[in-house]
C-alpha cells in the first residue's frame, strides 16, 4: 500500500509539473 501510494503521488507530481509549465509556455506565446 505504501508503495502505491507513494508511487501515486510521484505521478501526480509529475502530471501537475508538467500542467504547470504547459501553462506558462501558451502564456508565452
């Protein structure tokens, strides 16, 4: 479970980061 749970998170992490710079780059143009 903890694993997982962390392993969860890690992605979410990534997806958010990744949404983040998504955002400033379109701001960007």
């Amino acid at each position: 479970m903890k694993k997982s749970h962390s392993h969860i998170i890690l992605i979410a992490t990534v997806i958010i980061v990744s949404l983040t710079i998504s955002v400033s780059w379109f701001r960007d143009i």
